[in-house]
C-alpha cells in the first residue's frame, strides 16, 4: 500500500468526517478531522509534525507526510528527519484508530479544542513546533478564558505543610479569579485542585492519559469535581494510557499554559523540576515555596532557589507579584481569613491533640479549609502537631 493511499483515508474517509462534524458541528470539519488525526499519528511534542502544521496547516501537513514529499522543502523539515518520522508514524496511520478516538471522545462527552478557538490558552502557542495539536476537554472549557492563570506544581509524596501550603495559595487565588493549573497528581497538585474547588474558583487538570481515563484512580472523585467547575485537558486521544514520556510532555503544557509556575515541595530529583525548567525556559516567571532545611521534600525547591533563579513565595499575594500584579490591598487581612482563623482557635485545646475531622465538626470549617489554615497556624507558631492530632500553641 502507497503513502498516499495510506495516509489519506486518515482525513477523507466519511465515517470519520461524519464524526467529527458531530463532535465539533461549529468547526471546519476538515481541520478538526486532520488535528485529530495528528493526535492519533503522534507522541506529544512531536517537532517534526508540529514544524510541518506550523508551515502548512494540519491538512496539508499531513497530505506532504504522507503523499506528496516532493512539495516539502528541506530547509523545513530535513528529509532524514521526515523519513525518520514517518516511520513513527506510518504503525498508527490507520483511519478506525482516527475514528475510534472521535467516538470515544463523544461518548464520554470529551471536546476538542483547536488552536483557533477563542479558549485556547494562548500560552501553548509559545511552544512553537512542540505546542500540541489540539486538546481534548471534559468539563467546562470557559474556565481557560480566566485573565490569569497559575500553575501549582510539587511532589507527590507531599507532607501536611506542603499540602497546607497549597492549599492556602491556590485556595487564595482561585477566589480572586485566577485559574488553578496543575496535573491532577497525588500530593501537591490534588491539593491545589481540591482548595481552588473548595475556594468557589476554577482549575484546569492537564492529564499525561485520556481524559476519559482517571489516573491516579484514586482521584477519580476529584476529577468529577474538576470537569464539575473546571476542565480536564489532555492531547492524547481517549483511551491512551499515561506513560513516563507523556507525563514529561505533559508538563510543558502546565507551564506554558500559566503566568507563572509555583513549585510548592519537591525532592532533589523530582519530577516537577522539569516542570520548573519548562517555565524558566519559556521565560515565564518561576517561584518556589521554601521548606525546612532538614525536609528532603523541599530540597527541591531549595534548589530552585539557589541554582534556578526562582523568587521565593509564602503566599497567593507573593504568587500574583511574579507576573506584575501588584495590589496594596491584597495586603490588609481578609475579613473571611480573620473569621475562620478565630472560629478554629476556638475549636482547638491547648492540651488535647485533635485531628482536622474533629476540629472541623467543632469550628463548622470544611476539613480541607480546616488543613490548610492549620498549614499557616502552624507556620505563626501558633498551633503544634502532635502524634495525636494539633493542639493550640500555650
């Protein structure tokens, strides 16, 4: 079977243009079926696909790929490099996997977002021939329309303070508007997610999977949050598994999809850390939260500090400086914070250690309010934790 024959089924077979007309009725049909397409053909951040969408369109694009190589100039794309590719690509080149990822997105309710749609996040764009091709959405995409966006990243083996930590920033953010970003991780992003929900606010899960998949299973729940007031994204199609790679790939997107990027704990080697090179290297603005010097989870981001040039930051106030936002009275205490410092206070004792479930019954707080206040409490000097539970400081 030729190139031609082979790869042009991929956009002009008629059961899957039918579907992708159903799938997004208010697009150009052809460019959602040749985007589509690419997502099937491609591993995230593929430069050879992207430097070819960028110079001919995504139709066009993948007709040079796969049938007319001879239109291509090699100043664009080298021919070992296409010739390279297209042995990447040719094993997948196959129309019902195109059709399948169209079906699947429809059946779970997924969208497909294009570079072109006003929701967009324009950050993407900055990664030039790495950008994604699309994004594939579950939940309410008018959430990426936020005028600002912060990414929340850290390890996933996060302690209560690096949970606390946050979940007081992103909590903070989320409430005066700011789109929450992170991965939807154990630790640090799920508490991120969880405090800009809790907040009333918005966030965004960029996933390393389909988002018809939920990986970590146990955040199965937090994502039904998520896709309730915010939006999960991926650019892989339903039904691919997360993998080392995509998780890597997929950090880049947290990062350029933001303003700024908050590594809140994160060992020496952690993986967020190449979350933190994604942004220093798309020029965005990088913080870090510092940790006790004996924690190894916060090696990381004392590394940041000392190797990366990231600002140091201790709250949402600090977060919203990196990218220029400078509001003197973000300084005064909030009324609500006062509020809910006073009512947990009052729910704790001096001598009988109790746990956040029970501080929460007697304060009338949400447990994870309860956390992440406690995070701060305990930073003021004035609570302890103890094996028990937290006692208030004499």
């Amino acid at each position: 079977m030729t190139r031609t024959r082979r790869g042009l089924p991929l956009i002009h077979d008629d059961d899957i243009r039918r579907a992708a007309g159903r799938l997004r009725p208010d697009a150009d049909t052809e460019e959602v079926t040749a985007r589509v397409a690419w997502s099937v053909l491609i591993e995230p951040g593929d430069a050879v696909a992207g430097a070819l969408i960028r110079a001919c369109g995504a139709t066009d694009a993948l007709r040079i790929a796969f049938g007319q190589t001879g239109l291509l100039s090699s100043a664009l794309v080298p021919p070992r490099a296409l010739h390279e590719a297209l042995a990447r690509w040719l094993p997948r080149a196959q129309p019902r996997a195109v059709l399948d990822a169209l079906i699947s997105a429809q059946e779970v309710g997924a969208r497909v977002l294009l570079p072109t749609d006003d929701l967009w996040p324009r950050g993407l764009d900055d990664l030039e021939a790495h950008a994604p091709v699309l994004l594939w959405s579950r939940g309410d995409p008018t959430v990426l329309g936020a005028l600002t966006a912060a990414a929340i990243v850290g390890a996933r083996a996060a302690t209560s303070y690096g949970e606390a930590v946050a979940g007081e920033i992103a909590g903070d953010l989320a409430a005066r508007g700011t789109l929450v970003v992170s991965g939807g991780a154990y630790g640090i992003d799920g508490a991120a997610h969880r405090a800009a929900l809790g907040s009333g606010g918005a966030t965004a899960a960029f996933l390393a999977g389909g988002v018809d998949r939920s990986y970590p299973i146990g955040h199965q729940q937090l994502f039904e949050r998520i896709r309730q007031a915010g939006v999960v994204l991926s650019e892989v199609p339903c039904g691919s598994a997360p993998t080392k790679w995509r998780f890597l790939a997929r950090n880049r997107m947290i990062a350029a999809a933001s303003l700024a990027t908050v590594v809140v704990e994160a060992g020496w080697r952690s993986g967020t850390l190449n979350t933190a090179g994604h942004a220093s290297a798309l020029g965005r603005p990088l913080g870090a939260v510092p940790g006790p010097v004996t924690s190894a989870a916060s090696a990381g981001c004392h590394r940041l500090l000392r190797e990366y040039d990231a600002i140091c930051v201790t709250d949402a106030r600090q977060v919203r400086e990196l990218w220029g936002e400078d509001d003197e009275s973000e300084q005064q205490p909030h009324p609500a914070i006062d509020h809910d410092r006073t009512r947990l206070l009052d729910a704790l004792s001096i001598r009988s250690p109790r746990e956040p479930i029970d501080l929460a019954r007697r304060s009338g707080l949400s447990v994870d309010r309860v956390r992440a206040l406690l995070g701060v409490l305990d930073l003021e000097g004035e609570v302890q934790q103890r094996a028990a539970g937290w006692v208030r400081s004499p």
